[in-house]
C-alpha cells in the first residue's frame, strides 16, 4: 500500500458495551476478522461478540488515521458516544495540530479498546 491509500476510523462496541477503536483501509474485512475471531482478530476484541460496528470515518493517509485514532482513543466515554451519535464533529479531533508524542506513536495502529 502507497501513502495515498485512504485509510479509515472505525468503532465497534462489544456485548458489554465497551468501545473498540481501530483504523483500515477495508473497515468490512477488518471488522469480519474481527467477528470470526482468529489470529487477524485484536485481543481486545477476542470473546467479547457480538461486535456491532457503529461507527466509520474517512481517516485519511495512514499517518493521519493514526493521530486521528490515537487521539479518539484519549477522548472519554461520553465524548465517543457523542462521535457516535453524529453530536461531536470528527473535524474537530483533526485540526488540531500533533504532538510530538502522537507523531511518534505509530507502532500501536491497530491496538487498543476503550
């Protein structure tokens, strides 16, 4: 994949409740990865179906996918669901200019529940 591949944002919320955030070019494949539960599958998500993606956005290149995921991965509960809700602007979460520890974060792409 070359940096001009769009990338995208995605939610899914588990049995539970709780929110998964993660980034893809193909937010269907992934989250059928995810659903199956195989080695493709986060850890996060293992066991924790049915999973119920709730919420997709274009992200951008890769790069700005992963700042953008870093920083929904920060934000509360409440403001995820507002995300969810269309009650919170994603142009928001994207303005807002890097930090250098969230242009330096870009091993963990994939990972992380919330």
């Amino acid at each position: 994949m070359n940096a001009e591949t769009s990338w995208y944002l995605y939610m899914i919320r588990c049995r539970a409740g709780t929110l998964y955030a993660g980034i893809s070019t193909d937010v269907e494949r992934r989250f059928a990865e995810h659903v199956r539960g195989g080695p493709q599958a986060a850890r996060y998500l293992r066991g924790k179906g049915p999973l119920e993606l709730v919420y997709r956005v274009p992200a951008g290149t890769r790069s700005q996918a992963t700042i953008l995921e870093s920083r929904i991965k920060k934000l509360p509960r409440a403001l995820k669901l507002q995300l969810i809700a269309g009650e919170l602007n994603i142009a928001s979460l994207r303005d807002e200019a890097p930090t250098a520890h969230e242009s330096l974060d870009f091993h963990d792409a994939g990972q992380g529940g919330a």
